[in-house]
C-alpha cells in the first residue's frame, strides 16, 4: 500500500498512462477540463488548415508541426491525469482482487453456517472467522478476540488485538485473522466497503471537483475567453495596420497564453493528493475534506493515546521520612504484583530497576492473598504473612490507616501535594498503619509530540486538548506537550460542545475520534478522522478514516491537504506568469515584418519569426509533462510563517515563471534552427 | 527638487490628510453613527423619507438591492433622453436650442447615468440651461451617488455575517448625496465661483473682438456644476473644451482643487471600508496599492513628457518641450498630473488635450482605465473594481499558504469567482470587441483623422474610456456618429452594471457567510506583501490582456516617433 515516490515512472505504469491518453482526447470527456478542450478546438483547426494546406500544394511544413505541437499540448495533459488515476488504480487492483477471492462462513439462524463469497455479504449478516481466514467484509466484532494482521490494507505487518465491546471492535474486510475466532456483525452492504471507497476514490469517474478546484477552474475558464478574445481583436487590429496573420499562428499565440499548463494538471494534482493520502494510510470521503483540512485552525485531540502515551507510568518512589527507597519499592512491587493495570506493571518495572533485580521473577510467599482494586476502596494490594500492604490514592490510604489508629505523615502529605500540582497522580504505600511513601505517576508524552504540537503552531493551528483529567493535572500535561488549551473533566459530550463553540466563532475544527461517544462530535467537526479500529458508528460519522489508527496521523493529513491547494496555486501563478515571455516571443513575430522597429521587444533575439512561434508552443507543451513529477509528489511544503510560506512561492513560481519560460524558449529556439525546422 | 514636484507632492499630502478623515466620517455615515452634520441634515432625510414613503429600517436582499438600483437607472435615462428631446419646449433656453438629436442624446442619457460624462456633443452648442442642469447635474450627483451605495453595500458584505441582506438601496443614495456630495460640492462651488468659475443663468455675452467682430461668448450656471463634475468623478464638462476652458478651470487654485476634487472620495472609500471593517491596517493596504499604481503612472507619464519630444528638440523649438495641448497657463507638470488623475479615477475632466501627449504619456493613460478604473477609480466603482482584482489576488495567494482562500475573514467560492471574474473581464472584453468592429466596420473608420498607430490608439482610447466610465477623450476622433454613439453607449452599460451587479451579488453570496477569525494561519491583508501582489495582479492582468493593442498602438507610435514619424 505504501507508494513510494521513486517508482513514480513505473514503467508498466507509464505504458498504461500513455494507452489512456489516447481515448481521454475525445471531446465528449475532454469538456470536463474546458482549458484543454479550447486547445483541443484549436487543434482540430489548424489541422484542418494544414490538411487543406496540404491538398492544395502550398506550403505546409511551418503549419503541420504547429498542429502536432497543440496535439501533443492536449496528449501531454492527458498523460498526467492517466498516470496519476493509474497509480492510485494500481493499488485499488490488488486489494479489489483480495476481497473478491475470500469466502465467507455465513452463520444461519439454526447456528449451522455455509460459505458464500465475500460479494454477496449484506449488511446485518454474520460470519464467523477463525485462525488464518481473511475477514470477508467490514464490521464489528460482536463476540471474540482475535489477532489480526492488517498489513494487506495499512502495510503495518505488526498484527493488531481486535475484540468484541469497547471501541476497538472494528474490522475491516481483506484483512487476516492470526489466532483466535470472532463473530463479525457484517456493517455494509456489498459496494459500500473501505476498499470499494478507496477504489472509488482513485479512479476519478467518481471523483467530485471540490469547491476550490471549481472556483479555479472558473478563473482559467474566465482568462481562457479573455485570451480568445485578445487574439481574435488582434487579428483585426493586425489587419487595420495593414498585417496578415495566419490562423495556426493565431492559435498558436491563443494555447500559449491560456493556462495550459496548470489547465493541464489540474486535474493529475487533485488525484495524486488522494494518492499521497491513502500512501499515508488515510481514506477521504471526499476531495473537499482533504482541501478542509488545509484550513483547520484548531484541532481537538484526546489526551490519551494522542498527546500522552496510553497510560500513566510510574516514575518515582519518594519514601517517607526513616523509610529506604528500597523498601519503598519492594513494598511498591509486592502490592503491584497482580495489578495487570498498566500502571501496575509499570510500577512493578521500576521497582525491578531501581532494585537491580530486572529480568528476575518476583513471587509472593506461599498463602498470599492478592487484595483486588475496588472502586469503592479505591486500593488494591496484599496479605502476606500478617503484613497488609496496600497501595492507592492518598485520601483512601490515609483513611485507611487512621481506622487502624495510624496516620499520614506530614512530609507525604507535602510529596502527595506536589505531585499532583505538577500533573501527576499520587499513589501511596502503606504497610499496616504505617505510611511507607508515595508513588508519582506521570502522563509520558508520546514521541515527537512536543515538536509536532509546535508545527501546528507554526502554520497557525491552536490544539485542545481533552482530557477526563482533573485541571491542575490537565494543565501540566498540556504545559508538558506545549497544548495551546485543554478541556479538562470533560464529560462525553464536552467534546461536541467544545466544536460547536470554535465553529461559532468561526474556526474550522478537525478532531480525531474512536469510540460511539465519539461519533456526534465527529459528524459535527469540520475534519473528522476515524480510527479504522474504531467503532462503526465512528467511521460513519467521520469524513477520513486512517487504516493505522494513529491519532497524530491528523498532522500529515493537515499537511497534504495544504500541499495540493499549495501545488495549485504555485502552478497555475507560474502558468500565468510564462504569458509574457510568450507575448516578447510571439508578437514581434507578428509584428516586426511589417514595423521592423518592433523588433526591439524581441529580447530573446530569437532567430526568426517562425522558430519564435515553434519555440512558444513547443515550450508550452513540454512544461507539462516536466512539471508533472511536482504536481504528482505535491509543492514541497514546510510549516512556517504565512508570509514566508507565500514570499518563497511567489519567488520561486511567480518570478521564476517569469524567467525560466524566456531561458527555456531560447534554448529550444536555438535546438528548432539546429534541426532547421523553421 | 523643482517647485512642480514640490507641488505635487503637496497636493498628494492635502489630499491623503483629507481622505483619511473623510474615510471615516463616509464609514459613520453609512453605519447610521452620529456626525458634526447629523443634527442639521437627520431631520431633512427623515422628512424625504417620509415624502417618497421610504422605510428605512427596511432591509434589502441583494436581489432586490439591484433591482431598486436598476430600475433607478433606467427611469435616470429615460428622463434625461425626454429632456433633451424637450429642451426646445421648456425654459431656461436662452439660446432657443432645438431638441437633441437621438443617438447623441441616447449616448448622452446613458453617460451621464452610468457615471461616464462621455461627450459625445459640444455643450455650449446643443444643451439648455435646464438640461444642464436639472438632465446633467443632476445625474452626476445621483450617478455619483449610486456608485458609492454600491460600494457599501459591497463592504456590507464583508462585516455582516449569517444574513441574506446588504443594506438599504434608497437609504445610500440619499446619504450619499446628502451627507457627502451636497456638503462638498457646495464647498467646492463657492471656492470655484470666488475664482472666477462662471455662475448665471443669463444669455451668452456678446463681445467686440479687436478686429471689430462679434464673438459670442458662452457663459451659464458653470461653478455649480463643476464641483460635482470632479467630486463625483463625473467629469462632463459645462463647455466643450472642459477644465481646459478658463471659464470652468481659471485659476491654478481651481486647477488643483479640481485634482483633490476627483481624488477626494474615491481615496477616501479604501479609508471607509477599513473603518467598516474595524480594521484600518486593511484599508491602508487598499489605498496604498492604488497609491503605488497611480505614481507608477505619474512617473512613467511625467519622464515621457518631460522628457520631450525629440522631434521638436531637433527643430530646436523650446528645448523640446512638448507643449502641444498643454494647458499653457499651468505648465507641464500640472497638465500631466491632471491627467493621470483624471484617468485613474474615471473623472474624465481634461484640462488639456490627451491626444497631444507623447505615445508613452497616451500608453499610462490608456492603460489606467483600460484595467477597469481602478486606481481609485470611479467613486464606489473604483473601490469595487479593487477588490475584484483582490479576490483574485487572495484566491491566488491564499491557495500559495495551502488555506482554502478569504479575503476580509470570507470565503472565496465558486459564487464569489463567477462574479469577480465576469466583474473583471467583461469591461475588458467588450472594450477589445467594441473596438475590433471599429476598425473592421467602414462606419468605425470613417470617424478617424489620423492614420497608423495614432489612429488605433484613439479608437482603443474611446471604448476604454467608455467601458471604463470614464469620458475623457483623446480627441481626434468624431465620435458623434450613430456609429460611436451606439457602440460607446454599450460599452458604458456593460462597464457600469457588469461592475456593479456581479459586486451586489458577490455582497449577498458574502454576507451569508460566517467570518472567518483572524490568526496566524490568515494571510495578512494589511501586510506589505499583499500590496506588491495586489498591485502585480493589476499589472499583470492588464498587461496580459491590453499587451498586443498597446503594442500596435501607442508603442508602435513611440518607436516610430524616435525614427522621425509621426500621424
């Protein structure tokens, strides 16, 4: 699934792009992209011009190759487009052929089953699926657990746990199952899959234009008349001034100015943006979140799991006064033994490192009693040998102790208090009445976070952070990550009312999601991504799934969304820019036969006017297919100030469209009178 | 520096010391806030209000916004047709002018409704006093006027949020004549007539020449309507030969107020719409890329004319100072000031020949209003073509930041780029169409005196001023012909109402929209940056489209000029 960049020209590829762009000149499906399908008029013209040309005896050399140019103009566009649905198809073929080969064991009422093939599934079926049986279709797993090895669709070969409740009962279908057997509640009808989606959206007959590709298209459509216009009431104010110009020239002139080049990528550009989504293992719904995700300005993030690392670790014992730090931890660790919390084993891990003994198996002595977690004790621990060790949150320990007519230590009492201002949660150990220490357990930010969070900033984007969390630990972790705000205590439905109110002062909100409390929040946010292991009702609601269910994933997805508006407005700036080399081109070509003196605005010194002419149109058409690369990979895009982000670009493809078209006709003006095709 | 740059940069100054206030009493005013003249002008509204049955709390859809405003311009030009038609019947004749004839008054109804003043007669020769004034003065205030509630409404637009309705047609065009033009132009008629500025409703003057001939000399209500001539960048001028006469431009006090005048407001609505916006840097940002272009202009035109011609500097003659069609009494500097200003802000006033400058001088000027009048521009049109070319720059830039592109914190969508491209192009278009026929049809040629390129230039001059509601003519072309009047009448409507509509609708689309909050992600408008590429989008769209013409025309004419020809 993952594509890589470096087989862009893939020569199988290549060879199938090139065969679709013979059938993509037909004008019934070229008026979809009205810049090409004008140059396409154009062509069909001056070829008739050349045919008649040639029937009739005259001279024809200068007119045929004006002819092949504009063709090639219009075949090069469509090369772009078919390389890039070609690329995105490529991929969709190997899942289509995955997902049509699988067999599903289909339960029926009397608990008997048969199999059907995985295309028949309707929602509502259900199937069972055991040890190395591909799941059929997408759903949730209503009884089981499974392993389940995802690489076919994420390219992840690390197999993840999917189990029936909670929000990670999601599975999609094409993918595996290593061990253990699970009932899936089938979610979709046939047609309606993530790989019927993603299919969909590569191949571009259902792909919609969004609004901004629209209102671009506008725009070139809009500078197409306008230049139609110029060239037609050139040819009569030529004609006043007593100048003839000959209509291949004429459309010559027309195709270079029109916005060919980014008329011609256009729509490549939109394509490989969904590409380079689904490379990143993201789905779009539609090409119009993507472009919305350029614009969020604020991002709704959970705590855990996306800022923080699941779970709370332990990281430091602070013993009560007259008690060892070995003790403590020892204590520590007896009443972690059987606490399979991942706060309990992460105390029990740093227990074993500050007691050298890691690696050794720690075993409670013969007639221990494991005290489990109770939400009304609020502690767990152990009996052993007529010791009670327990360990839990301050205020249940120290009443703890109390009724045992012990009492909690004044310098703990300070430790507990200073843990928890810093955003940590307290625990404390007790051994009988007596108080042995406390324990800081500490949020541990993800990696890369920090950095991450402070790109956002960079390009603009304030993150919330929402956490069940208390506030003073909330705004330490927030502090920690470098979080621009936080929502703490929040209740489930904190995080719809959170959108509402960004979306009211008019920020555009994206948030990620997993779990069925998530879902109103989702269909509420501007950009919703949905773990693909999340719960269904989840993956409905949001407009992107990502296939890893990797919360930060909404930062690259932010990214590319930029890159494709950023990839169009640099290409259809340096389209528009090469216009006046062609003017300083084309029109003392025109004009300097019959007003020599005009010839001062020939500053290419082009050697004549009808190697000037081939140059233009020649130029014209070969920029496409070398820019197609850069509309495929996307505008090199790094997060930084708005008006240095602009200042480069405007630099790079406003000044350089000006320059490198005058450079470029040049040299191929001087490659035309080598080859005497003038 | 020479005392005639000294006095331009002075009058630059007075006029940005008076725009930046003026701005924001236009910005009050239109928000309904209390000014100095509220207590002495409120009561006389409210009554006109109540006389014409107008509520004013009534807000409008833009839908019904452009209704009220067309249906206000066509009653406009049927009225004024009727009048000329009439003259011979009504009073304040003394001359016993018969009734007009019809495509000249055609063309004369419509350019004075859509703000153009194109002249297509010779006023001391065929207009009444009473067509003058009540047909004439009239519609350049209420012309004026209707510009400058498009203009608010259009800003409207942009501040209000989640709502279908842009303001109150009938309620602008009354304060816009009320509390802005009718104060000012008072101002600016007295000064005028304690110039010298003609002022009487009595019969021409007859006078003994030297060699005891009779002259008729024209007089007649003059200062009244020259003030309103500059301050509504009307531009139609009471005689003939405009400001250039020294019965409606005497002094260089008047020569110079005449420069504020046109300028005034049309520098002054950037100022407003920052007000409105309640973001001043952004409004800044509008006024300095106008500034910028209009020097670039004066610069270019002043170098060519100072300059000289080389021509005459081979004569000998005046050190080469091209003095041709210069207002004398002013000198160079001033006439070429007035030039450009009268250009960039569709005045269209002359205070001297513009088909005597040298090519390139004709070059800027053509090229002013060509792009649509926007360098200041009309007043209320001006402002609007400018942000047409904004929402191309900010969907352009925008997209260059990866944001799905804003301008003033709303979206730009498919509706908004219709609008601004149809805005945007079709003056143009019609221009370049217009004058394609002109030089195919034999009725086009037939009106021209000079051959070559000279003579393309006047036609490209003609349907730019036209399309561009501008009126100035660069002269050598007989332009009263059912031929030019027909054509230039069509091109005024499109460049009129093929702004303003797509503008109304653009305030519609926008005021729906919730406003998106500034933050670090916006690109900033009131930004340095966005000046050079606002202004590179002017530059560059005009060049693209007007490159070829130009270079047939006014540069072709320079070239052939240094070789020794001329037309």
């Amino acid at each position: 699934m993952h594509i890589n960049t470096s087989n862009l020209w893939q020569s199988d590829l290549m060879k199938q792009a090139i065969k679709d762009s013979i059938p993509k000149l037909d004008p019934r499906t070229l008026w979809r992209n009205p810049v090409m399908f004008a140059v396409e008029m154009g062509a069909i013209l001056t070829t008739m011009i050349t045919a008649r040309d040639i029937i009739a005896g005259g001279n024809f050399g200068f007119d045929v190759q004006i002819s092949i140019w504009l063709w090639f103009t219009i075949l090069f566009a469509n090369f772009a487009e078919a390389l890039a649905e070609g690329r995105g198809r490529a991929q969709a073929e190997n899942l289509r052929q995955a997902r049509s080969e699988a067999i599903a064991n289909r339960l029926l009422n009397d608990g008997s089953t048969e199999q059907v093939s995985a295309l028949e599934l309707r929602k509502g079926d259900l199937v069972l699926a055991k040890d190395g049986e591909i799941i059929p279709s997408d759903g949730e797993i209503v009884n089981g657990v499974a392993l389940v090895d995802e690489s076919a669709i994420t390219g992840e070969s690390a197999p993840v746990v999917r189990e029936a409740g909670g929000d990670r009962c999601g599975v999609t279908g094409g993918t595996r199952v290593l061990s253990g057997q699970i009932k899936v509640n089938i979610t979709v009808d046939p047609g309606e899959t993530f790989l019927d989606k993603m299919i969909g959206m590569v191949e571009s007959a259902k792909r919609q234009k969004t609004p901004n590709e629209k209102a671009l298209e506008i725009m070139l459509i809009g500078l197409t008349g306008l230049f139609i216009v110029v060239v037609i009431s050139l040819e009569a104010f030529a004609g006043y001034m007593g100048l003839l110009v000959s209509v291949p020239v004429l459309v010559a002139l027309l195709v270079c100015l029109m916005p060919t080049t980014i008329g011609g990528l256009l729509p490549a550009i939109g394509i490989a943006g969904m590409d380079r989504l689904l490379s990143h293992n993201v789905i779009a719904m539609s090409g119009r979140a993507v472009e919305a995700s350029g614009d969020v300005d604020v991002v709704l993030m959970d705590k855990t799991g996306t800022i923080t690392l699941g779970n709370r670790m332990a990281t430091e014992f602070i013993p009560a006064v007259g008690v060892t730090r070995e003790e403590l931890a020892v204590n520590a660790m007896l009443s972690s033994l059987a606490d399979e919390t991942p706060e309990g084993r992460s105390i029990v891990d740093l227990s074993k490192s500050l007691l050298s003994i890691r690696g050794r198996d720690i075993r409670p002595a013969e007639g221990s009693t494991f005290i489990p977690f109770t939400a009304e004790t609020r502690m767990s621990g152990i009996d052993m040998g007529g010791r009670e060790i327990r360990k839990g949150a301050h205020d249940s320990i120290e009443e703890y102790v109390k009724s045992k007519g012990g009492k909690m230590p004044e310098d703990i009492r300070v430790a507990v208090d200073s843990i928890a201002k810093d955003g940590g949660t307290p625990l404390v150990v007790s051994d009988g009445i007596r108080v042995l220490g406390a324990i800081r357990l500490k949020d541990v930010l993800k990696e890369n976070i920090k950095e991450r969070i402070s790109r956002l900033r960079t390009v603009g984007i304030r993150s919330v952070m929402i956490t069940g969390d208390n506030p003073i630990t909330a705004a330490a972790i927030a502090a920690e990550a470098g979080i621009d705000d936080f929502i703490g205590q929040a209740r489930p439905e904190a995080k719809l009312e959170a959108i509402q109110k960004y979306q009211q002062d008019g920020h555009l909100v994206a948030m990620i999601g997993d779990g069925t409390n998530d879902a109103p929040a989702l269909a509420q946010a501007d950009v919703a991504v949905a773990m693909n292991a999340g719960t269904q009702a989840a993956r409905e609601a949001a407009n992107m799934v990502d296939l890893d269910s990797n919360p930060a994933k909404l930062l690259d997805i932010v990214e590319i969304g930029k890159q494709i508006l950023i990839t169009r407005g640099a290409l259809t700036t340096f389209s528009v820019a090469n216009d006046v080399s062609k003017y300083f081109a084309i029109l003392p070509a025109i004009f300097a036969i019959a007003y020599p003196s005009l010839n001062v605005l020939n500053i290419m010194q082009l050697a004549t006017p009808t190697s000037a002419v081939l140059s233009a149109i020649i130029f014209n058409a070969i920029i496409i297919p070398m820019l197609i690369p850069l509309a495929l990979r996307g505008v090199r895009y790094q997060p930084t100030s708005v008006t240095s982000l602009l200042t480069r670009n405007l630099l790079i493809y406003g000044l350089g469209g000006l320059i490198v078209p005058f450079v470029g006709i040049k040299m191929i003006d001087m490659l035309v009178v080598l080859l005497h095709l003038e | 520096m020479s005392p005639e740059f000294v006095y331009v940069a002075l009058l630059l100054g007075v006029l940005l010391v008076l725009a930046v206030p003026t701005g924001r009493y236009i910005a009050k005013v239109f928000s309904g806030e209390r000014t100095p003249l509220t207590p002495l002008l409120r009561p006389i509204e409210k009554r006109f209000y109540s006389l014409l049955g107008i509520d004013e709390n009534k807000e409008m859809s833009w839908k019904t916004y452009a209704s009220a405003l067309i249906a206000f311009n066509i009653l406009s030009v049927i009225a004024v047709f009727l009048l000329q038609e009439a003259q011979g019947w009504l009073p304040l004749n003394p001359q016993g002018f018969g009734p007009v004839r019809w495509d000249t008054a055609v063309n004369t109804a419509i350019s004075f409704v859509t703000n153009t003043n194109w002249q297509a007669y010779s006023g001391e020769q065929t207009m009444s006093y009473l067509t003058q004034m009540l047909g004439l003065t009239v519609q350049n205030f209420l012309s004026g006027a209707v510009g400058i509630a498009a203009a608010i409404a259009v800003i409207r637009g942009f501040i209000r949020k989640n709502t279908a309705t842009i303001g109150n047609f009938w309620v602008d065009l009354t304060r816009s004549v009320l509390y802005l033009l009718l104060p000012l132009a008072i101002i600016w008629a007295l000064v005028f007539a304690s110039q010298g500025v003609v002022q009487t409703l009595g019969p021409y003057v007859a006078a003994q020449t030297p060699d005891s001939g009779e002259q008729l000399i024209a007089v007649g209500p003059t200062a009244s309507q020259d003030a309103i001539k500059f301050l509504g960048t009307n531009g139609g001028g009471f005689f003939n030969v405009n400001s250039a006469h020294p019965f409606e431009n005497p002094t260089p006090l008047t020569d110079s107020l005449q420069v504020l005048g046109m300028l005034l407001i049309a520098a002054s609505l950037p100022f407003a719409l920052g007000a409105m916006l309640k973001n001043r840097g952004q409004g800044r940002a509008i006024f300095a890329s106008m500034m910028v272009l209009y020097l670039a202009g004066l610069g270019v035109a002043l170098w060519s004319e100072t300059n000289g011609n080389p021509l005459l500097d081979h004569l000998g003659v005046a050190g080469g100072i091209n003095l041709e069609g210069k207002e004398t009494r002013f000198g160079i500097v001033p006439t070429v000031l007035f030039a450009e200003s009268t250009t960039v802000t569709s005045d269209g006033g002359v205070d001297g020949m513009h088909d005597s400058f040298l090519p390139l001088t004709g070059l800027v000027l053509l090229f002013n209003m060509a792009i649509g009048e926007v360098i200041f521009g009309g007043v209320g049109v001006g402002l609007i073509g400018m942000i047409f070319y904004a929402i191309m720059t900010m969907f352009i830039a925008g997209l260059m930041i990866g944001r799905t592109p804003e301008l003033f914190g709303k979206k730009l969508e498919p509706s908004e780029m219709i609008m601004a491209v149809i805005g945007l192009l079709a003056p143009s278009v019609t221009l370049l169409l217009l004058a394609t026929l002109a030089v195919v049809l034999p009725a086009g040629l037939f009106s021209l005196n000079n051959a070559g390129p000279h003579g393309l230039s006047e036609i490209i001059y003609a349907f730019a001023s036209a399309c561009g509601n501008n009126g100035s003519a660069f002269a050598g072309l007989n332009a009263n012909t059912i031929f030019y009047n027909m054509t230039t009448a069509l091109g005024m409507l499109v460049g009129r109402f093929a702004t303003i509509l797509p503008a109304l609708a653009i305030a519609g689309s926008l005021a729906q929209k919730k406003i998106v909050p500034f933050s670090a992600a916006t690109l900033p408008v009131a930004h340095p940056l966005f000046v050079v590429m606002l202004v590179g989008t002017v530059i560059i769209v005009g060049a693209l489209t007007f490159f070829p013409v130009f270079v047939l025309g006014p540069i072709l004419e320079h070239m052939l000029l240094g070789a020794g020809r001329t037309f």
